[in-house]
C-alpha cells in the first residue's frame, strides 16, 4: 500500500511516512493512492469474523509493507485487551435504529479504538527505527483523553494536548489532567477548538519546528485513525444486514474523521447506502450538503462540544474523491479557502457528494429533546452527541437499517443528562478516581510563538 497527497499525486509515500507525520510535506492529507476493494463473495467471507479478527484482516490491507501479520495479531489483540466487552463495540436495538455503542475504551469515546491502536504502532514503528518523537495534538474534548491514556508511559515519545479552556466538560477535561506521566503535557488554550486544530497545522507546516521536534500527530487526520475505525462499520453490517442488503448510518460529526471512515468502508465494497452528516449548530457541513458551499462560521458552544468544530480537516479527503482524485482542483479550493475564507463545489461535485451523504442538525433544545424521550421511553442515558446521531436520523427518516454511531459514555456529560432526566450517569467503577484526583495542566494564551517556546522547553 503506498500513499500520496490530497495536493500532490506524484509524490509516494510509505506507511511510515504517513503515519508519523500525519500531514504531507505540501500541507495537504495522505490518502492511499488506492482503496482495496472486497466483492461480494469477499464481504460474505468476514461475516464471522470476530472483532478483533475484523480488525487484523481490515488492518493489514492499509499497512503491509511496514508491519507483518503476526506483528497485526499482536498489536490488535494487545490493543483492546482494556475495553470492557469482549467484542470492543457493542449494538443496542432502539425502536426502528440500531445504535452502536463505541465507548467501551479506557477513555469511554469512540476515540479509544483507534488510540489504543495507535498507541502500540507507534512503540513498534519507533523501536524499530530508534526514533524519538514529540507528539502535538488538539482536542475537542475525547482525542486528547484517549491519546493521553494511549501513550502515557511510553518510552520515546511526548505528547502535548492542547484543548479550549472552559469548552470542554469536566470529566472530559480530568481524563486529561488527572494522568501523573512525565511525557504528558496539558495546555488549557484560552480560545476554541479551531483555534488549538490551526495552531497544530500551523507548527507542523513550519517544517525548521516540526522536524526539530521531530513532530508527530494523532489528531483525526492521522491516516491509521480513519483506517481503525473502518473496523466497526463492516462489523456493525455482519451484525444487523443479511447478503447485500443495503444499510446507512447517522454519524455525530465535527471534524469529519468518524463518518469518512464510512464513506471508505462503502468503497471498499460494504453495502451503505447514505452516510447521514448529523450536526449541532456549528453545521457547516450540512450548509455544504444543502448549497455546495464551504463557509466556516463562528464557533458556538453547545452542550455537545465534541462538534464545536467550523473547519472539518478530514473533508479534504472526500474533496480530493468527489473531484474525480485530481489534486490540483483539490489545491485550489484550499487555496480559495484560505484566501477568501470559503470555497464552492461545482454541480458535479456536489452530486458526487449527495450520492452518498445526507446531513442535518439539531438544535440545544432538540438535543435535550432526544435525552429525555429515550430516556422515558426506553430506560437509557445517552449523551448530547448521541442524542444528535438520533434525532437526525429521525429527521432524515431513512427505511433501511439505519446505525446511528454513540460516540461517548453518557458520564462524560453527566451535567447536561442530569439536568434532562434528573438522573446522573455514572463513571464505571474503575474510573471515578478521576473526579478526585489532582488536576496538571498550564494555561496558554491565544499565541502561536508562547505555544512553541512551551514545548520547546520541555522535550
């Protein structure tokens, strides 16, 4: 498998490149300069397959020239030996959807499963090579967390998270700050979550800082997070789909990542029929659906925050697809994007778009909605983020099987679940230390040059 860039199609790189860099040399993102393909008869092959067995299988396509497949078996199997089922998801019957329980990682976020994954490729890619990394990532409120958990401890690496002060929940913010780690470093950034995701950009495009720290990242445009979560898409169809029966799936979405893994499964050869864009207020991807515009707005605080995204990086990667792979239309329109502040599908384009995507949002009061009345109707608490999966896949009101994916434990935002239910979600037992541990981590302003000199004088 080897890979290019969303900006440049001459250039190949290596398993290894992609993953230790996450963003290419001319700032655009890795893709494989082909998606492997499964028929039928292939697809109907997996169908039994355990989740883990899924994963190696799935796994191995993206990386053989850098791991072997026992290394695979290894890393998979020692990867999700923390999570809390035996199958590392779970699906869960409600009504007319089914819906996908991600959150059984050590972290509950979706995020774990790809992090833990990570975690260990990284103590096998730096053994082999003896190399050191510094890694820099931003947070909107699980990433952070979950790559903490991942990669504290570890040998060869620093990880610096960078998460908007005040605009993420309390427990998602002590899953962080709670880790004694002396690689793990905490900065509360006094602005939003676009602004830690463009100063992360940034450093990695100052190529004199990042290979002076040799910078790496984990953030969702990392390729090996996208190529992780495929996993659960194909696992989720052997569950509820008999042979070639079509299926979609309503997917919380900020930055783009989660669903794009979708949209790879379909082609791929997974039988999905719409991947349904579900979004809060900040919903520049579903006006982007709806007109073919791309406009970052303003960020709003909601009481899903892990949305509180107007720039999605990884929608790069399906605008490289939908303009028939070619990487100077690509170029351009993060050129114009960066210019003028926004950019506009052509009619093609945006017929490629809707061929496999449907989006809409959900308001506050929506979201609440939606807690309340599973909660009544079902006996189950669920968090904000969830909450939008489902109340737009109601809206949209697909007729085939429809997944809708729950990103996190209700726990993580117990404060919006409890004023809805009156009922507060708790931590499992093994986690609710957290709330009462000791809280490390420094307060930075808005400033690019304060945030380098900070990390420069800790590694």
């Amino acid at each position: 498998m080897d890979y290019i860039s969303t900006r440049n199609q001459k250039k190949i790189f290596s398993f290894k490149d992609v993953f230790l860099k996450s963003l290419a040399p001319d700032g655009g993102l890795f893709i494989p300069k082909r998606i492997p393909m499964y028929t039928s008869s292939e697809i109907e092959n997996l169908r039994n397959f355990s989740y883990t067995e899924l994963s190696e299988e799935i796994i191995y396509k993206f990386c053989d020239k850098e791991f072997n497949k026992n290394e695979i078996n290894n890393l998979v199997n020692n990867s999700f030996k923390s999570f809390r089922i035996k199958n590392v998801v779970e699906l869960k019957r409600l009504e007319n959807l089914n819906l996908l329980e991600l959150f059984h990682g050590p972290t509950l976020a979706f995020k774990d499963i790809a992090m833990q994954v990570i975690g260990n490729m990284y103590d096998i890619i730096l053994n082999k090579n003896n190399l050191k990394v510094n890694i820099v990532v931003a947070t909107s409120g699980d990433t952070g967390a979950a790559a903490i958990n991942a990669l504290k401890n570890k040998k060869n690496i620093n990880i610096f998270v960078l998460h908007p002060e005040n605009k993420i929940s309390e427990v998602q913010r002590k899953f962080m700050t709670t880790v004694n780690s002396t690689n793990v470093f905490n900065i509360a950034l006094a602005s939003n979550f676009d602004d830690c995701q463009k100063f992360v950009k940034s450093m990695f495009e100052d190529k004199n800082f990042s290979n002076s720290i040799n910078m790496s990242g984990v953030n969702s445009i990392n390729w090996a997070r996208i190529v992780v979560q495929i996993v659960y898409y194909f696992f989720s169809y052997f569950k509820i789909s008999n042979k070639s029966e079509k299926i979609n799936f309503s997917v919380p979405t900020g930055n783009f990542g989660d669903i794009y893994a979708g949209y790879i499964a379909k082609k791929m050869g997974l039988p999905i029929n719409k991947l349904v864009i579900a979004t809060n207020k900040n919903d520049i991807l579903k006006r982007v659906v709806d007109t073919g515009f791309y406009k970052p707005l303003k960020v709003q605080h909601t009481i899903s925050p892990s949305m509180d995204i107007q720039v999605a990086s990884n929608f790069e990667r399906l605008i490289f697809d939908i303009n028939s792979c070619d990487s100077d239309k690509t170029l351009k329109l993060m050129n114009d994007l960066k210019r003028s502040g926004e950019f506009k599908l052509g009619k093609e384009e945006l017929t490629k778009l809707r061929d496999s995507f449907l989006s809409d949002s959900l308001s506050e009061e929506e979201t609440k909605s939606v807690i309340s009345k599973v909660h009544k109707k079902h006996g189950m608490l669920i968090d904000p983020h969830t909450a939008v999966g489902i109340g737009v896949a109601e809206k949209i009101s697909l007729k085939d099987n429809v997944v809708v994916l729950s990103t996190a434990h209700p726990s993580k935002f117990f404060d919006v679940v409890m004023k809805t239910t009156n009922i507060k979600p708790e931590l499992p037992e093994s986690l609710k230390d957290i709330m009462i541990k000791k809280e490390n981590y420094d307060r930075l302003p808005k400033d690019l040059k304060e945030i380098k000199n900070y990390i420069l004088k800790r590694i």
